[in-house]
C-alpha cells in the first residue's frame, strides 16, 4: 500500500564509497527529507564511511532542527549551513553535542553576539557569492579579524563558499574571491565549497596548496548513482470503463474505453501534476481534438510509468493514492503489481526505504 524506495546496497555502498575516496575533505551533506532516505539512515551511512578510513570528519545538516536527527548516529563535527541568527534553533543548542557543532557567521553583526553567548565557539566565516543567498562583503570580512582577534577561545574553522550550479563554471570566481581570503587577517587556510567539478578542485588544490578543502556534496553523493534506486508504487485497485462511464471526486466521464486504475502514491508523497501532455498552441489542441487524443479531454501525464510508458492521471492525485487512465489496449496490471514511478528524490516522502 505504499510508495517504496528500493535501493541495491551493494551497488549503492560502491558509489558511496568511490565519491568519498575521490574527494579528499569531503563533507556530505544531510539535510531536508534525507534526499528521499531520511536524515537518521543518511548520518548513518556518513559514520559507516568515517568507520572505514575514508575521512568524513564532518557531516553538513541544513537547520539547527536537523541536528537531533544525527547527532547520535554521526560522531564527527556537525556543520549547521543555515547561517546563524541572534534567534531561533541556534540558541537552543544541546549541550550533549553543543561543542561539536560548527556554526555559519554569514553577517559580522552576529559575530560578537555568538562570542558573547559562547565564547570558544566554533564557526566558519561565509563571503557571500553570485549566488546572492548569504555571506559577506569582503570588507565586512576583513572587519571579522578584529572581532576575533578579541575573543581568544574563539575557533575559526575557515571559510564558507555556496556557488551556483554551474557545471564547471565557478573555477574564476573562486579565484577571485580567494583573492580577498588571503588578504584576511585570519587564518583562513580552509575553504569550505559546494558545487565544484572535480576538475576544479584539482584545480583549487593545485594552486593553493597551502590551503585545505572541503567539497560539501549532497545530490552528487546520495543520489549520484541513480541505477541503484528503484521508485516503486502498488496497484490496488482496476476497473474496466466504457466511454461515458463516470469516475473520480469530480465525476469525470471516461473519454473512451479503457481502465481506470488506483494506485498508491499522493499528494502526500509530493507526487504532483506533471506537465500538460503534447502541443499546447491553439492550433495543436485543435489537432489533437481532431484525432480525440487524451490530453484534449484534459488528462495530465503522471510521473507513474506501465510497461515503460509514462501513464496519464484519471484526476488529479488524491492524498496517498492516484487514479490514472490505462486506454484500451494496453497491457492491464493486476491488483498487487509493482509500477515504476518517476519522482523528485528531494521533495518525495517515502513510505518506505529498504536498502538491500
Ligand atoms: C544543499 C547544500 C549543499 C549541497 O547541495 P547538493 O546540490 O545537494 O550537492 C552544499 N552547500 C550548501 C550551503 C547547501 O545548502
């Protein structure tokens, strides 16, 4: 009855543990739903790389609220990338794993606040880039090194970049704004990144070799072998449908002979309307008019796909189950098979993972 993540172990552990060993520092990233295999399974996975030499010393979450989730499943330093705030989560921290978490000063106004809270406080400074999102000016950088320099205890573990997606197009702007690193009264040798080909890293390295860094890397790690993972739905129900023949919440009438089919996976899952099938000009949904093709009866592609080809939905998905429309002709699967269902890792609440 349910919406299922099925993930080949062996095929998956192989990946994980080839992207660990091919980037040196790396820092994986935890955050939101897991990536689809929940936070706990992912804290997990990071420790069990840590365990066999592969460095992971830290591990990423996105907010202060995820850090319960893996604090007791990850024993390594905990970054928070959400930049801290004189509020919320941040000031809630559990003394258990209080010292292991390194906070993100993304404005040097939070600086002294954090200091003044903790003083042995560990952080990394973020020097904001094109992406706009946080971080600061080089200036208001530079003016970090004086607040530092009067907290002695103070822990500064480097400095934090979030680049753009950019497929091996952020090389200059790096170094660009390392440029202004150097020139930080800090000690600053370490460089905390997202989104870097590994090209550029080799790149990074070789040029400043003094410096140390880290590749924090989400997608790329836990879904970067998409051959491993298997998004699968159950049928629970089928019904044969003449043309005419009403069904749904909205009492639609079947366009043409087929069978209405319900299956799990909802709204509740993330699974969401897909795009409007086909030619959407004017002229185009005349033409399909014409030849009373499905999408001109206002039937919307599923992401649930039977025997390779994507599937259209009877009505919008329901809560935890859909209703599609299977026409005349093809093949009708029975109550209890398995259908394969295309879906946003990141935004799709499994019912349940099982690792093989
Ligand atoms: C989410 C996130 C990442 C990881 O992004 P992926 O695309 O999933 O690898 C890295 N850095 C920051 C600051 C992030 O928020």
């Amino acid at each position: 009855m349910s919406l299922d993540l099925t993930v080949d172990g062996d095929r998956w552990r192989d990946h994980l543990r080839s992207v660990a060993s091919g980037e040196p520092g790396l820092v994986p990233v935890v955050k939101g739903n897991g990536y689809g295999f929940t936070l706990g399974r992912l804290a997990r996975k990071s420790q069990w790389l840590h365990d066999q030499g592969l460095g992971v010393d830290t591990l990423a979450v996105g907010t202060y609220e995820e850090l319960p989730e893996v604090a007791q499943r990850y024993h390594g330093r905990l970054l928070v990338l959400t930049p801290w705030r004189p509020f919320g989560a941040a000031l809630e921290l559990d003394p258990a794993y209080a010292d292991r978490v390194i906070h993100t000063v993304s404005r040097a106004v939070d600086l002294p606040v954090l200091l003044a809270r903790r003083p042995d406080a560990r952080f990394v400074l973020e020097r904001s880039t094109s992406m706009l999102r946080h971080g600061m000016t080089t200036r208001e950088l530079w003016s970090t090194a004086e607040v530092v320099r009067g907290h002695p205890r103070a822990r500064v573990e480097g400095v934090a970049l979030h680049l753009p997606l950019a497929n091996g197009a952020n090389l200059s702007e790096v170094h660009r704004l390392l440029i202004d690193v150097v020139a930080t009264e800090l000690p600053l040798d370490t460089v905390w990144v997202s989104h870097l080909s590994a090209a550029e890293l080799t790149a990074l390295r070789t040029a400043y070799p003094d410096f140390t860094f880290h590749p924090r890397i989400g997608t790329d790690l836990w879904l970067g072998d998409r051959s491993a993972l298997r998004v699968t739905a159950t049928v629970l129900d089928v019904h044969e449908v003449e043309r005419g023949d009403g069904f749904g919440y909205r009492h639609r009438t079947a366009p043409k002979a087929g069978h209405v089919l319900v299956v799990s996976g909802g709204t509740a899952h993330g699974i969401g309307l897909e795009a409007p099938l086909g030619d959407a000009s004017l002229r185009g949904r005349a033409a399909t008019l014409a030849r009373g093709g499905m999408d001109a009866a206002g039937f919307v592609r599923s992401p649930f796909s039977i025997d390779g080809k994507q599937r259209l939905f009877a009505e919008p998905p329901h809560m935890q189950a859909s209703m599609l429309f299977l026409p005349h002709g093809a093949r009708v699967p029975a109550v209890g098979d398995v259908i394969d269902v295309r879906v946003r890792y990141t935004a799709t609440a499994f019912d349940r993972v099982v690792v093989s």
